[in-house]
C-alpha cells in the first residue's frame, strides 16, 4: 500500500510540474507552439514556414504543426533539438529585461544548433538590437529564463 501511495504522490508531482513547465511557454489559446509554424524547418529550410494542421505532434502538451511527415519524425526523434530557446518568447526582451514578450515566428536567428525569435512588430525589430550586443544580451536571457523555469 505505501508503494502505491508514492507512486502517486511522485506521479502528481511530474505532472504539476509539466504544467507549471507548460505555462512559461508562448503558447497560443489551444497549446499550439509558433504559431503554427513549423520549428524543423528553421533548421532544414532555414525560413519560417507554417505547418499544416493536418501534421502535427503533441510533445508535453503542446501542439507542434509541420510542412511534412519526415519534419515530424524529426522532431519526434529529437525534439530538444528543434525547441526554441526561452520558451518561444523573445530572446531580446528575455535578455535586455527579463520580460516574457510574444514573437513574429519569421524573425529568428540560428546560433549554434538552436532557435532564437524576435519581436518584430511597428518599426521595432529586436533581432537588429541582439546583433548588436548578442553575447551580453544571451548571457542576462539566459539568466533571467532559468528564473522562469525554477518557480
């Protein structure tokens, strides 16, 4: 019986903690991730391409969408390597102010094997102001994202 107890004391608490995982993402209403767009593609196409609804893949409780089935199996067979970095929210604010700003899916950066996206909306693309001090500005996102993942 005790066994059976902590089974379900740990089991709970995984799951709290993939939710609690699951709520500092950029997710739309639905749990969809990018916007719908495809995050293989970043890496295979080098552009932003929306998947199709009819490809998908539920990782965690996100809904990932892609251009085609060997996208999907990609991802699926290593999905760490294709995640956004931040949780999909903007590298530059996450880096200049420790702030959870949504993105423009079509403004991205890839550095060393992995995705970076920009807030790109009336006349402010924040890619521009990375570039100008990237080391600095990954080195404070980082930071500041490991205090979103710890609570």
């Amino acid at each position: 019986m005790y066994k059976y107890l902590l089974l379900i004391v740990f089991t709970a608490l995984i799951l709290n903690s993939a939710r609690a995982q699951k709520k500092q993402l950029n997710l739309d209403d639905t749990g969809l991730a990018l916007a719908g767009y495809d995050p293989v593609a970043y890496f295979t196409m080098q552009k932003a391409v929306e998947g199709k609804k009819e490809i998908t893949l539920v990782h965690d409780g996100v809904t990932y969408r892609f251009v085609s089935n060997q996208h999907r199996s990609l991802f699926k067979a290593n999905t760490a390597k294709y995640l956004p970095q931040y949780g999909g929210w903007c590298a530059y604010a996450m880096g200049a102010s420790g702030t959870k700003v949504a993105v423009d899916p079509e403004t991205f950066k890839l550095v060393s094997g992995k995705l970076y996206l920009f807030y790109n909306k009336f006349l402010n693309n924040t890619k521009k102001s990375w570039d100008k001090d990237e080391s600095r500005l990954k080195t404070k996102a980082d930071i500041s994202w490991t205090r979103f993942t710890q609570n």
